[in-house]
C-alpha cells in the first residue's frame, strides 16, 4: 500500500560550474516560473534545485512533520493554510511559493506534488527588484481598435471650406459628399470645423444662409495628432462632448474622425451611453440609460483595455450624467443666476472611477452674490444629491455634496478654505485637504483647478502640512503579512478578505497626491501625478512605473470584483477574497504592496516620519 505522503527523490549534487545536470533541469524550470523567484539568478535557482526534495500528499493529508516547516513550491494541485485557531488565511495554489510561520498548519487541497526546498530559499524569494507588471499600451490582449492609431480610421482627405464662404455652400457641400463637417480655412492659419448640427442650429435659430461659414464655426478645431490610440480619441470625444476630432500630422490637417466612425467598431461603445444619456429628459431616463454601464466596462475590459482606461472613461460618463441633471435641474428650478462651476472630488476628479462610487460634489460661485442668489445654488445643490442618488451614486459617507453648505461656496471662500487646511492641519482639515486636493470642474463656466491653482501651489510652501500630509500617507496598513502573505481580516463579515481600495488604490494615490503638492504639479490622475513626479526626480523611474502599473491592476482586480457580484445580484463591496484571484494576480499584488511599502518607507526617511 502507498502511503498518503511519501518523498518522491531525494537531494542531489550540482557540479561546480553550476551546470544544470539533465535529471532536475525540470526543477529549475518550476523556480524560474515561480513569481517568487522571478529576476533570480539562474546560478542561484540552480543550486536552490540541487538541495529540494519532491513530496506527494494525499488530498485532505497535513504536511509531514520533515517539511512542514520547510519553503516549498507547488508543483500540482494546493494547500490549505489554517491559523493557529484553524481559521482559513490563505490559499496556495500551483505555481507558488510558500514559506511557513510556527503556528500555522497546510493541508492538501487535492492531491499535491509540491518542491521542498530548504530555509535559503526564503532570504531568495521575492529579493529580485520589483517588477514592471506589464507595457501599459500595445500589449499582445489589447484588441486592434484600441491600440491601432487614430489615422487607420479617419476620413481622408479632409473636405474644406473657406472661411468667407456662405454657410449654403457649406450645406451644399456637405450634402454632395455624404460628409458631416467640413474644415474651416481662415487667413491666419487657424482651421476651424463647422457641422451639420452647426448648420441645423442656424436654421433653428432663423439665421441666414448667406452668412459666412466662419460665424458659425467653431475655432480652433479640435485635433489629435495621427498617431493617437483609437482609445485615445474616443476619451477626448467623451470628456469634450464632440463628435467630429480632426486628426494633425506635420503640422497639417489630414482627417477627421468622427463619433459615428467610433461607433462602428463596438456596439457597446461608451458613446452610445453618452447619445442616451444626452437624450434622457427626466432624470428615471438618465438612470435607465446608465444600465448600460457595467456591461460597457465589462466589454471594455475583456477586450484588453487596461483598467486606467476604464476608470477614465466611468468617469467622463458621470462628468455627462452631472451635465445632463444640471440642465434638467435648471428646466425645473429656473436659470442659473450667475455662472458657476460643478466642482467634483475624489476618484471622479482623478478619473478613476468604478461602478461602485459615492458622490464627492461641490459648487464654486463667483464672488459678490446676494443672498437670494446664493439660496437659489442652495437649492440646486439639493436637487442635485436626491437626482445623483436616483442615478445609483450613494451620499457620501462624510457629507462631501454640493446639498451641504461647507462644499458650496464663492471663490474667496474656496481659497480661505484651502489655506486653512494647509496653514493649520489638524486632522479634521486634513480629512478636508485630502478629499479636495483631488478637484475638477465637471460641468459650468467657472473652472475651479485654473481658479485655486495658486492656492493650491502655496501648499509646497508649508512644511508642517506636508509633513502632515506625509504622515497620513505612510501610515496605510498594507494586506502584506509575514513573509509576503496576504494580510486578511481575521473575522467578522468580511473575514478572509482584504479591502482593495483601502490596502491598495489608497495609499497609492495619497502617495501621488504627496509628491504632486511638493512639487507645485497641477496633475490630478494618480498616474499622471506618478508620471509627472517621475520626470520631475520626486520619485524614482522604476518605482513610479511599478505603482502605476499596481495601480492598474488594483483597479482591474476591484472593477471585475464588482461586475461578478452585480452579475450574481450581491451588493457591491471592496472586499477581495485573495482565494478567487489568480496565482498570477495574487504574486503582482504582493509585488505591488511591496512598492508601495518601499514608497512608504522613502517618505518617512524624507519627512522625518518616526516608524
């Protein structure tokens, strides 16, 4: 009778030019693709190789008291590991390395084939420097569409129209060429665009047709250089509102694509979101329209997009869903009193957004209005929370909407805010600094990052808040245990699970945020604020496109997250039961922790942080 654990073969000499001997050349190639060891020398895996044993264990059967103790890999099938209290906290899977603690205790999950190696293995792995997970555009996944540039599409020649030319002409010409817009050429170089909506317009509006093309076109135009991402081209159209992009080469004009030539490609394209969501007139249709948006990220992400992306692009749709209410609100409400500006916080100003979004909403007013004026934005304010939470975007927990009084205010006010929260940084105004740090004009005249930038900027001047603020940053928990484990919750609801946006998008983006505010930047993305830091020396090269990149993949893992529980009927939620990712995913992540506590760790060196 086989016995349920038995050692396969036993150690094994390597000669002294490190040659790999033919009879384990197979173990080398299982440390090689073990993510553990991915970057270590293939000398030191081959000796890591000559002093492993292979072990069989029958399924459901502990470790045997020789190994259990010992590092090993996962050849086939996994481990169970328990705590002391014969709790769950952590799944082994093929393909992984797994060092254990005294109190722990693994058992088969299956029958298991797993390579045990000796104590130096566990000063070996994870010691390579950290990873750059993947290319973040041009990757083999990403589909044609999205990564072909912007001239594979586009209609070429562009068809032009002078300046002083009647707008019937400009008709005319449209007509005859089956064509939406034409270039506009005036006499100091700047092309213009004028469409068929700005001909219809004119029409509306009882203008005249003998009216020269250049009074109603619009200049200058809006264009991409050729070489643009499909992708790329249809997040301006999204973020600007337009349907017609010229595309640039050399200087020149040499196309236009257009919303239409866009939607060709994807049925489930965002534009079509966009159309519906500008043609809803209560806001029930602006609801219904969003329905379509889990299974437009979930196209978008099974055909390659990166998670960047997607956030970018959930973000611009709401940007249109705060348009879309505004001018409902405004039907029922009145008109405006004065300009204003919608202001947003959080992941929706960075353009990170996922399906599972609070409101973080404001209004900056101009100064000097009465206060009747001031009740009327009062008003609207409120309109607004109720319209936004009947569109799926839950209050925030904190009270940041525009329905409150301290997240509505004129310019000065804004300013005397914001120098408060950098001049004297308590805790509640850092609470207040690190929601609106993160800001943006969604919708309205008054643009909020042009209007605070200097106040903003003064924020590198003040020592005490930056130190405060790197403070905060730094003292994130990380889901990394002992030895490169997953950190879980112990118990309670969510026991076994750890919460992605917590452990892993928020210290990133308050790191970002950090090095963007010491530096004067006016970047708001997180990775554009890496990007920008990067170049500037604020952070190092590799380390920033490692947090990038774990950014993405952070993003990925909580957008899929949400689309499996939506797709089962489960409320949304940031809880990850590392168990349900992938063996891949689940080594990146811990890589991705391991930036993140090196970027911790320079912070608290630079700022003088007691550990």
């Amino acid at each position: 009778m086989v016995n349920s654990v038995e050692i396969v073969n036993t150690r094994r000499t390597v000669a002294a030019d490190h040659e790999v001997p033919e009879e384990f050349e197979d173990v080398v190639e299982v440390l090689e693709r073990c993510p553990a060891f991915a970057g270590v020398s293939r000398e030191l895996l081959t000796t890591l190789s000559s002093q492993s044993e292979i072990v069989y264990i029958g399924e459901g059967e502990p470790l045997p008291p020789r190994v259990s103790a010992r590092p090993l890999v996962i050849e086939r099938g996994a481990l169970l590991i328990r705590d002391e209290d014969g709790r769950t906290i952590d799944l082994v899977a093929e393909g992984e390395f797994h060092a254990p603690s005294p109190a722990e205790r693994a058992e088969a999950v299956g029958s298991v084939l797993a390579l045990v190696l000796t104590d130096d293995a566990i000063a070996s792995a994870w010691s390579a420097p950290p990873l750059r997970l993947w290319a973040r555009r041009g990757g083999a996944a990403v589909i044609d569409e999205q990564t072909a540039p912007v001239r594979t599409i586009m209609s070429a020649p562009p068809v032009t129209v002078a300046a002083q030319d009647s707008c019937r002409n400009a008709a005319e010409r449209m007509r005859s060429r089956r064509i939406s817009s034409l270039i506009v050429e005036r006499g100091d170089g700047q092309a213009g665009i004028v469409t068929d909506r700005d001909l219809r317009s004119l029409v509306a509006s009882g203008g005249s047709a003998t009216a020269p093309v250049s009074d109603i076109a619009s200049f200058p135009v809006r264009a991409v250089a050729s070489s643009t991402p499909v992708f790329e081209a249809l997040i301006v159209m999204l973020t600007d509102g337009i349907h017609h992009l010229a595309v640039r080469e050399g200087g020149r004009i040499v196309g236009v694509v257009t919303s239409s030539d866009l939607l060709a490609l994807n049925a489930r394209s965002p534009l079509h979101l966009r159309k519906a969501i500008d043609r809803a007139d209560t806001v029930d249709g602006v609801a219904a329209a969003l329905g379509g948006a889990a299974e437009m990220a979930g196209a978008l992400l099974a055909a390659g997009t990166t998670a960047t992306d997607v956030g970018r692009v959930i973000a611009a749709l709401t940007d249109r869903v705060d348009g879309r209410l505004l001018t409902l609100a405004q039907s029922e409400l009145g008109p405006a009193p004065s300009p204003y500006g919608w202001i947003v916080f959080g992941s929706q100003a960075r353009g990170e957004q996922t399906l599972h979004s609070d409101q973080d909403t404001g209004l900056v007013l101009p100064d000097g209005l009465s206060p009747a004026e001031r009740d009327w934005f009062g008003e609207l304010g409120r309109w607004m929370t109720e319209a936004l939470v009947r569109c799926g975007y839950f209050r925030c927990p904190g009270g940041v909407m525009a329905s409150e009084e301290e997240w509505r205010g004129d310019v000065a006010a804004w300013r005397r805010r914001f120098t408060q929260w950098i001049s004297t940084p308590t805790e509640i105004h850092l609470r207040g600094a690190e929601i609106a740090f993160d800001v943006r004009t969604a919708a309205g005249e008054l643009d909020a990052t042009a209007l605070l930038a200097d106040t903003i900027a003064a924020a590198a001047d003040h020592g005490v808040f930056l130190t405060r603020l790197a403070s905060e940053a730094v003292g994130h928990r990380l889901p990394l245990g002992f030895r490169g484990r997953f950190a879980v919750e112990r118990g309670g609801q969510h026991a076994g699970t750890f919460d992605v946006k917590r452990g892993a998008l928020v210290p990133i983006a308050d790191l970002a945020r950090l090095y963007t505010l010491a530096r004067r930047g006016m970047e708001v993305s997180t990775d554009d604020r890496l990007a920008a830091s990067a170049a500037a020396g604020a952070i190092s090269q590799d380390l920033a496109e490692t947090l990038r990149a774990g950014y993405d993949l952070a993003l990925r893992v909580r957008l899929e997250h949400h689309l499996r529980r939506r797709a089962d009927g489960l409320d949304l939620d940031n809880h990850i039961d590392p168990r349900d990712l992938p063996a891949l995913v689940r080594s990146q992540l811990r890589e991705v922790f391991k930036a993140t506590r090196t970027a911790q760790d320079t912070v608290r060196d630079r700022y003088r942080i007691q550990r």
